[in-house]
C-alpha cells in the first residue's frame, strides 16, 4: 500500500553465519533438523506409535499425529505437511486399521516427496506387540540413514520462522515481543520468510496491520480475517483472553493484541496464509487461525501448541515463542527458541527458558540489544545446538477439528 | 538506549493516559519514568500493570501505546490501578476467568 510505513534495512549485528547447515529435501527447501516422524492416524494408534518412538526419543524419532477417527480434510493437509516439512528426513505411520483417515495418499503423498516412508495397520500386523517389534526396526534402521546424511550451507534466506506468544504479562508488549519484532526486521532484511499469527489476539490491531499491507486488497484481507476472529469468538461467548494474562496486568483483549502485535516488527506485511499454506515469497506473513464459515467444530485452537503447528505445517523450520507468565513447552517438528518478558520468571524457569527480555525492563538491554540475542540463538540453532525445550525432550503435538475455504488472490498479492 | 535504572514505570506513548510498572511499585510510593514523569501510587501496582498517570473519567478510552485498550467502567483517579475493576473492553468481554 502505498501509505506503508517507509522502512531503511536494519544493519545485520555482526553474527557468524558460517556454520549454519541444512538437509537438502527433493522441493528446493532445507531441514534444519533431520528428524524422523512416528505418526498415529486416530488416537486408538496413539499408545503404539507412542512405544515405537519412545526409545529413539533422544536421537531423532519425533511422535505427531491426529486423535480424530472422524474424516477431515483439515487434519489431512497438516499431517500431510507435517511429514514432508524440510526437518522431517522419514516417516512411519501407524494406522489402527478402521479409521477414516486416507492412510494410502498420505503415504503416496510422502514417498512422492522422496522420503522413505512405512505404513503399519495394527489390526493387520497382529496386534500390539508385533507392531512394536517392527515399528522399532524400521526407525532403528532410518535413524542410522538420517544420522549419515549429507548436509549443505544455510543461508538466513533459507529460513522460515514463525513467533508466538503464550501466557502473555504486562511487560510482553513492552520487552519480549518488541525483541522478536526487531530480529524479525533483521531477518525481513535477510530475505527470510516469516510469520505471525492468532488473528483472536490481533483484535484491535486491524488498522494498523492493514496500513503495513502491501496491496489495499491484502489490507481489506487482513481486516476480514480479525473481523472473522472477534465474531467466531463473540458467537463463542470465550475469547482468546484469559486469568492468566488478568493475572499478569493485561485488561483487555485489544491491550493483549497491541502487545502480541509489536512481535511483528515493522516491515510491510506480504501474504495472509492459512494452515498448511506455503508462503510463495520472502518477507512477512500473518496466518489466519480461525474457521472460515459459522461456528462449528469448537474453540478454533485449543491451545498454544496447535497454533505452533499451524505454523509448522506452512513450512516453519523453527518458531520464536514469548513468555510472560512462563511456559515450557517445545514442538515436535521445529525446535522453539523461548524467551520471557520478565527477570523473576526468568530466574524461577532457566532451565527452560532460552532469552531474558526482563533485561530491558530492568535497564539493562536495550530491545534491540535483546532483538539480536535471539537473532544469535536462530543461528546458532541452525547450526546444530539444541534449544532449551529440545534438550528437555519436550516434543508437543496438538491437533484437532478445524475447517477452512481455501486462500483468496488478495492473499498472495506478489505471487 | 537501555530504559534508566531509577524508573519503575515507562509511558509508551506520548498520548498515553496509563504507564506500565516496571518493577513492583507499593502503596504511596513515588512512581517516576525516564524523562520528567512523576507521581504518587494511590495503591500497590504490581509488575506489568497500569497506573493512571491523570484522573481517567467513566467511559473514557484507556490509551496506551497510543492506541486504545479499552474503556473506564468507572470514574479512576491519577495514581490508581487499572485494572479489569475499572476497565472493560469494546471487544468481548470474558466474564467467566479461572485462575490461582
């Protein structure tokens, strides 16, 4: 648009971005990881693929799946992205046998893509045990594959890297997610790809957020899409607002949204994407979080972790998630980077948490200052070091009903 | 610039009737920013709430980062907390929040 706010490249703080390496996959995109996926096709799979993972949980065997037995086209396009995202090297799914889930294309889907791929029928492996015993083998055998792979140099351009917020505080809009908003200008400026999303917790930032847009089309999008989120959540009765951020100072869903906001930065926005749709260019992107239609299905996201995989299934190999009230959560497919609003949680929850914007509260840091520490970790996750929730092991996976109208033209103005 | 040691508030926009604390700030105690704000807390605003840096009249918007976040439920004094007691929202209101 033309009235977006004019912008000078930020200069790129002196970081060395020579030992970041990738796994090369068949569609031009790169793993930062390479992991192997164990997915259930219906939550009665669930405890099998949970035993065949379990014992390869610290060299790579990654558990994701679908509870629902039910079909869903939604739930399809996600697992579908989810097992042949850059960071996922080879699959094994496990299907108890009677669910609805097309277990057959997805498993076309993932030997197209060029990774080894098994698919295991509990009922038809004989039971429980049997399909352990060889569900184990296959993983052992792929990880020694995935472990001697071959990597090649990153660039920052090869990233896609989403930012979310959970728990927010009083200080989140003010040290934490002004921090992210400033390395995402740096990557913006690197010809990275990224995002930000929960249009629920945009509510009262439309304006503003169409002004960055870079077409009036894309601009009527962006307002459409909050619109949608403040009815969905109106006819709801429940918002995306809640004790623990009324704890923690915040009033209001607009003032939670203003906060969340400022983890976008400053560059024009570029794309509005859905679930599971690829951005088809660098730069900033927002992603639609809520249904498309009448309320139906229930709470859009019911919790932090499915909007991270949201935003892993459209191709984020790594997610920046912000903190206020303290989480500990990781992902199963992209590693998070975590970083908190304030000192007190910082001290009470090191272990788990990878960057302290409490410094810029405390005087200490400046927000670009903090901005270029997780700019830092980015790299330095990119370069094979774990983050915090990694080397705990977490590896949250959340999925549930959804339903959505594919993406419009005004969505990807530039293509 | 890091924000300065000494204040325990910051106003993020000039146009703001609220300041965020910084730290804890109690009761009577003098809640300063980095350049010339000063005032006194009427009551304790804890870390990440808003203290109303003039007399805020009901149904008044509550600005902060020169945006609005919200309108007064409630007459609010130069010095109070503001808080859901005396803020709604103009969106949705949660009118049913568990928390510990």
């Amino acid at each position: 648009m033309s009235d977006a706010p004019a912008h000078s490249m930020a200069a790129i703080p002196r970081i060395d971005l020579g030992r970041m390496r990738g796994y090369p996959r068949q569609d031009g995109r790169k793993g930062i990881r390479n992991f192997l996926a164990v997915a259930y096709l219906v939550e009665c799979a669930h405890h099998v693929a949970r035993r065949i993972a379990e014992p390869f949980q610290e060299q790579g065997a990654q558990l994701i799946g679908f509870p629902g037995c039910y079909p869903s086209d939604y739930a399809h396009r996600i697992l579908d992205a989810m097992c042949t995202h850059p960071n996922v090297g080879a699959v094994l799914l496990v299907s108890l046998g009677c669910e609805e889930f097309r277990r057959s294309d997805l498993k076309d889907a993932i030997a197209r893509s060029g990774r080894p791929v098994e698919l295991m029928v509990i009922q038809d492996r004989g039971g429980t045990r049997s399909t352990i015993e060889e569900g184990r083998a296959f993983v052992a055998a792929e990880l020694m594959r995935l472990k001697a792979a071959p990597t090649v140099p990153l660039m920052l351009s090869d990233l896609t890297i989403g930012t979310k917020c959970g728990g927010s505080d009083g200080l989140s809009g003010i040290t934490i997610n002004p921090a992210v908003g400033h390395a995402f200008d740096l990557l913006v400026d690197q010809g990275a790809t990224v995002m930000f999303e929960e249009t629920p917790e945009l509510i009262g930032c439309e304006q503003h957020m169409a002004g960055r847009a870079v077409t009036p089309e894309l601009g009527a999008a962006l307002i459409a899409a909050v619109a949608k989120a403040d009815a969905y959540h109106r006819e709801l009765g429940h918002g995306s607002f809640g004790g623990g951020n009324i704890k923690h100072g915040l009033s209001t869903i607009e003032e939670k949204s203003v906060g969340a906001y400022a983890k976008s930065g400053s560059r024009p926005i570029v794309g509005l994407l859905k679930p599971g749709d690829r951005p088809g260019r660098p730069g900033l992107h927002l992603m639609d979080t809520v249904n498309d239609g009448p309320v139906k299905l229930g709470i859009p996201n019911i919790n932090d972790t499915q909007t991270v995989t949201e935003m892993v299934a459209s191709g984020c190999q790594l997610i920046v998630f912000t903190t206020g009230a303290g989480s500990v959560v990781g992902q199963a497919i992209a590693p998070i980077i975590k970083g908190v609003s304030n000192s007190r949680v910082f001290q009470r929850l090191s272990d788990d948490i990878d960057v302290n914007g409490g410094t810029i509260a405390d005087g200490q840091e400046s927000i670009q200052e903090v901005g270029e520490h997780i700019l830092r970790k980015i790299v330095a996750l990119a370069s094979g070091e774990q983050s915090r929730s990694e080397a705990l092991g977490h590896q949250e996976f959340a999925l549930a009903y959804k339903s959505y109208e594919p993406a419009g033209p005004a969505c990807f103005p530039l293509g | 610039m890091p924000m300065d040691r000494r204040a325990n508030m910051v106003r993020l926009a000039p146009a703001d009737n609220v300041a965020v604390a910084l730290s804890d700030i109690a009761a009577g105690e003098t809640a300063l920013d980095r350049a010339e704000l000063q005032l006194t807390a009427r009551e304790r605003i804890p870390q990440g709430h808003k203290i109303a840096l003039q007399p805020i009249g009901m149904d008044d918007p509550i600005i902060r980062f020169g945006m609005p976040v919200g309108l007064a439920k409630a007459a609010i004094d130069r010095g109070a907390l503001v808080h859901i007691h005396n803020v709604r929202s103009r969106y949705l209101d949660n009118e049913v929040d568990h928390y510990e």
